[in-house]
C-alpha cells in the first residue's frame, strides 16, 4: 500500500468516525430533549399529583380525628347523663 493509499484510507476513516460522531450527537441531543421535555414535565405532574393526595390523605385524617374526638365526647356526656338520672332517680 503506498503512502498515498494510505493517506486516503486514514481520510475515509477519520470521515466516518466524524459521521457516526455527528450521529451520537444528535441522539444525545434527542435524548437531552425528551429528558427536558417529557420526562421532567411528566416526574413534575407525578410529584404535584403525588401532593395533592397527600394533602387529601391529610384532610381526611383530619375529619377522621375530629370524629373520634366527638364520638369520645358523646361518650362522656352520656355517661355524665346516666349519673344526672341515677341522682334524680335517689331524689325522687
């Protein structure tokens, strides 16, 4: 092989690998693009979803306490009106 065929070989190589690096490029760029795009939006709309059922989760556990304190409270009260009635009942 001479120096000329050589030389020409070189070249036909160095212009393929410059090919297949335009190639990477432009699928890193594609992916680059995708990951900004659609997968940020949507890990963003998964996440603010994510936060509203928490803060619905929380509401509920909100009214859920609040039910079991009145529930306990109407307890109380109908114990204290059981007593009011066994007094009422010794007076009369």
């Amino acid at each position: 092989m001479t120096d000329r065929e050589l030389m020409e070989q070189i070249m036909m190589e160095v212009r393929d690998t410059r090919s297949e690096m335009a190639a990477v490029k432009n699928e890193i760029r594609d992916t680059r693009l995708t990951l900004e795009n659609e997968t940020n939006r949507n890990i963003q709309t998964i996440a603010e979803g994510h936060y509203d059922l928490t803060r619905k989760l929380d509401e509920a556990l909100a009214i859920e306490n609040e039910k079991e304190m009145m529930k306990i409270r109407l307890n109380i009260l109908e114990s204290e009106v059981e007593k009011l009635k066994a007094k009422i009942e010794q007076i009369a």
